[in-house]
C-alpha cells in the first residue's frame, strides 16, 4: 500500500526537532549570526535529543536512521537556524562518502564511530588538488566551517580522506555565519583513496542533495510562512497586504511549488532505500528546492518591502542561507546536467520507477 503517512517514530523525530528549532535555535540566531559563536548548552542539548550520527549504523554507535528519517530531522531543525544545524551536525554530509566505502570500510567505521568534529565534501571538478606519493596539495575557496575533523575531496570517482594536514583561513562569510566560512589549505598525508564505483558515487550525489534540499525546503517554509504572516497584519489601501489578489495569488504560487520540492525530497528518499539509480530523483529534489527556495526568499523580502532588508527582521538572513545553499555541490546546474545526461541514456523512460543501474557492482 503506499502511503504518506509517517510512523510514531517519524512523528516524534519530526516533532522533537520542530521544537527544538523553535523554542532554543530561532530565538537566538541573530545572536549566533552576529557573534560566530555557538552556544554549548545548545550543543549539548542537540547531542542529548540524538540528533547527532542520525544515519551511522547502529553496529557502530549510530541510531541508523532512514533517508525519511534524516529528510524529516534537517527539513525541521533548518526552520530554527540553518547554520547552527550544520555547525551541530558533527560530521554532516561526510558521513555518505564513508558509509558507501568498500575497499576501506574498516577504517571508515573508525572515523564513524568517533562522531569527533565536523566533516565536509567537496567535488573537485577543477582539479585543485593535487596526489602525489601519499600526499594531497592544493587549496579549496571556501568551506562552511572555520575547523575540520574529516575533509573529502572527490576527484571525477575517486574519493580520498583526509584527517589532519587541514589550514583554515577565516573568511568574509555572506550567509551561514554561525556554522563557520574558511578557505582550506591542504598539505597533508592521506588516509586512503578509493575509486568508487558506479552506484556508490550515485548514492552519495543522491545523499548529499537531499542534505541539501531537506535545509534548503526547511528554510523556505518557515520564511514563507513569516511573510504571509506579515502580510495578513500590514493593511495597505483598506485590507491587508495578503488580500489583495496579485499578493495572494503569488503567495499561492510559491506554496505550491514548495510543495513539489517537499514531494520530491520524498521520492528521494524513498529512491535511496532502493536497488535503482537516484541520479533523476536526487537532480529533482535539488532542482526543485533550489529553485523554489531561492523565489520563496527573494519574495519574502520583498514582501516586507524596506523592512525586508533590515536585520530586525529574519527574511533576509533566510534568503542569504538559502541562495547560498543552493550553490553547494554544483547547485541546480550540475543536478540539471546529470538528470539530461541519464534521461538521454535512457530513451523512453520518464516516470516514477528508477532505472537499474548497468553496472551493480
């Protein structure tokens, strides 16, 4: 039977991180923005909920969430601060390149169960770094994060780890703030490179942009929902700003295109607990939360209209998080490229089913 609804567990993940955002991270994100510093009693309140090692597999200490389970968690906790959620979210988006290893599993296991420090991702399409002899050099402009436990580049299908050897320059952050923005410098000894195969590099682009779209569509909702509440009460020309058809007719715009970016993160994640290829299902969900989140931002602000632009009000932190989100790991852009290049491979097939993968190995 297929179903939407969620089961008791989801419901209290979903529950107890909606208030959690709302009731210890909203309140004081203009704090955290301000002065880069995040709180420990707020960390370790984060720690005890067990929001951290949410998909690490129990075996090793984990609570081996489901993609839905994860999607509902980020979706939640990004209506509070984005950029407190990654900066709490210990080794973040590091974990899927890890947990997709086969060559190195042991040693990924290590650095899984440790839960010690952030980690992070970057594709290096534009070759910056350079392997040589057990070494990897080069810098990368910029990472949402000012210290590093795990740093991964991957290089076309090679991953390669690094755990030490990391230099971090602090740099001008224009969204994010709380969560860190440095430039990293590596000259640095390699834990391992791996080629990844096929479906393994499939699976962490997938997992990423649902990473991704989950705090992209987290974030557009709240932001949406403010705006309208603005609208309700500000009273222009004898009735409120929402009354008026072109504002209200715009506001039903973008809730149904964020409705579709929900959607799709749900296939999403449902396509990652499948034998199929989620290249199509991850570019949907990160084509369709980019793209509807950067309009929801841009049109809450303007909403607003001056006040849209003053740091008294949250709009514009939202629409700043939100663009800037929407550039990671090639953006819409690259998510558009790889679903074209597998449509084109697959004449004929558009649809919900997901193609099998020729290479299963």
């Amino acid at each position: 039977m297929f179903t939407f609804s969620l089961t008791e567990e989801q419901e209290l993940i979903a529950k107890s991180a909606h208030e959690f955002a709302q009731e210890q991270l909203l309140p004081h994100c203009r704090e955290m923005e301000k002065k880069h510093v995040l709180s420990e009693a707020l960390r370790a309140q984060y720690d005890t909920l067990g929001f951290s090692g949410a998909e690490i597999p129990s075996h090793i200490g984990g609570l081996d969430l489901s993609p839905l389970d994860r999607m509902l968690l980020l979706h939640n906790l990004a209506q509070g601060d984005v950029a407190v959620t990654l900066a709490f979210d210990g080794l973040g988006p590091a974990i899927y390149p890890l947990l997709e290893s086969q060559d190195n599993q042991e040693q990924c296991y290590k650095i899984l169960s440790s839960k010690q420090g952030r980690g992070w991702v970057v594709f290096d399409d534009e070759e910056r770094f350079t392997i040589k002899d057990g070494k990897i050099t080069g810098v990368f402009p910029w990472v949402p994060a000012n210290e590093l436990a795990v740093f991964i580049v991957i290089q076309g299908q090679t991953m390669t780890v690094i755990d030490q050897g990391m230099a971090m320059e602090k740099v001008i952050p224009q969204a994010l703030h709380a969560a860190g923005s440095s430039e990293i410098t590596l000259d640095a000894p390699i834990v391992f490179s791996e080629t990844l195969t096929q479906k393994a590099y499939a699976k962490i682009v997938a997992r990423l942009r649902l990473y991704v779209a989950s705090l992209m569509t987290g974030v557009a909702t709240v932001s949406l929902k403010y705006a309208m509440d603005y609208t309700q009460n500000r009273i222009a020309f004898g009735l409120p700003i929402a009354h008026h058809q072109g504002v209200a007719f715009l506001f039903s715009e973008l809730a149904v295109n964020l409705d579709a970016a929900k959607m799709s993160c749900w296939r999403l994640a449902w396509a990652l607990t499948q034998d199929g290829d989620p290249t199509e299902a991850g570019a949907a969900a990160m084509i369709h939360a980019s793209n509807s989140g950067v309009a929801i931002g841009e049109q809450s602000v303007q909403m607003l209209g001056g006040h849209g632009y003053m740091k008294d009000f949250p709009v514009e932190k939202w629409m700043r998080e939100i663009k800037t989100l929407a550039q990671l790991w090639g953006g819409s852009m690259a998510a558009i490229d790889d679903s074209s290049k597998q449509l084109q491979a697959l004449t004929g097939h558009v649809g919900f089913a997901l193609p099998m993968f020729a290479d299963v190995s």
